[in-house]
C-alpha cells in the first residue's frame, strides 16, 4: 500500500500543524543565515515546509502528496536514493520526519552528502530504526548537533 499516496488528499489536516512545528524549529536553529542559501527539502511531502525558506525546492516521490501542494515554490517528483541534480548544486539539504521511510536510507544520505555540504535532518525518535538511522547519518555526514524534540530526533550539520 502506498500510505502517503492513500492519504494526501488529508494529510494536512492531519498532520499539519505538527509538521509545521517542525520546520520552524529548523528555521529558528538554522536562523536568518539561510535566506540567502539555495536549499532542498528532501521528501517534502505536500509542501508545508516551503513556505519558511525564501530559496527552496521540494523533492516528494509521491504525485498524490505533489497535487495536494498548492504553493508557489518548485515540488518535483523523484526520490532521495536518486537525487536529480548535479552534484554541489545546494547549500542545505532539509528532511523532515521522512529518513525512516526511505527504501535505503544510506544510499539517500550519500546523495544529499553529493549535493549539498549542510544538513538539517529529522526522523521519528521512536522508529524501530533509531540507533542505525544515527549511525548512518554521523558515518555518512559526519558528527553534528543531535536535538531531540517532542516527536522527532534532529541532526544538523550547517558546515561553513
């Protein structure tokens, strides 16, 4: 079954205001630094996080997520395993609650490591795959600032 594509039509008033939470949390770590940085959100769902980050494009594998998206900004289709740029093309990579679900999770961190140099990446602090999403993430991107928040793990690596 594909979850995301089942429920998009209602996943923002689903969740929603919680992943809005989310990404202000990043926007607050990240701070004003980043209006001038070219960002992508890997797994961007319907788009709620594009809205706080002046240069910012969306990358969602799925089409029903991408339709529900009514905004302004850049929402391709692909997927983090097999990002769609050249390598070096971005400043920050952002991923929100979305690690857990990617069919291999490394593979997804060596891609965004391709394509960008900075990092703010959160996932379910509750997945059964807590401990291996970490290892992955400090063995592929390098040691970084763990937050934990109230339903997801935070990892930042803002680099220079």
């Amino acid at each position: 079954m594909d979850y995301y594509g089942e429920m998009a039509s209602g996943y923002d008033l689903l969740h929603g205001a919680e992943q809005q939470k989310k990404y202000a949390f990043i926007r607050a770590i990240i701070g004003s630094a980043s209006d001038t940085w070219k960002i992508l959100d890997v797994g961007a769902g319907t788009g709620i996080g594009l809205s706080y980050f002046e240069n910012i494009s969306g990358l969602e594998p799925s089409a029903k997520m991408i339709y529900e998206y009514h905004g302004s900004k850049t929402l391709i289709q692909g997927t983090a395993e097999n990002l769609p740029f050249p390598d070096h093309s971005f400043d920050l990579i952002i991923s929100v609650t979305a690690l857990q679900n990617f069919a291999d999770a490394r593979m997804a961190l060596r891609e965004m490591k391709r394509v960008s140099k900075r990092y703010a990446i959160s996932f379910l602090k509750r997945s059964q795959k807590r401990e291996e999403l970490l290892n992955a993430i400090t063995e592929v991107l390098g040691p970084g600032r763990i937050e934990e928040g109230e339903i997801d793990l935070y990892y930042f690596n803002l680099g220079q």
